[in-house]
C-alpha cells in the first residue's frame, strides 16, 4: 500500500506541473496521453522554440 500511496503522490504532483507548464494542456488534449507522457515529452524538448 505504501508504494501504491507514492505512486499516487508522484503522479498528482507531476498534474499540478504538467497544467503548469506553457506546453502542458496541448500536450493533455491528445487522446491517451497522459501525465506521465506528457512530462516525459516537456523534459525531453524542454524549450520547443530551439
């Protein structure tokens, strides 16, 4: 249970950041993407305008 508490912990952190950041609700409005894609993508191009 612990784990499944930090699972969760983690996961509604990286939502807060995801809303947060200027890429983050295009990249929620794909179908199936989720937060942990999205921030996985926004942590691989970081700046999309280089």
């Amino acid at each position: 249970m612990e784990l499944l508490t930090k699972r969760d912990t983690i996961t509604s952190m990286l939502r807060v950041q995801v809303k947060a950041h200027p890429y983050g609700s295009i990249l929620l409005s794909f179908p199936f993407l989720g937060e942990i894609a999205a921030s996985t993508i926004i942590g691989i191009f970081k700046d999309i305008e280089r």
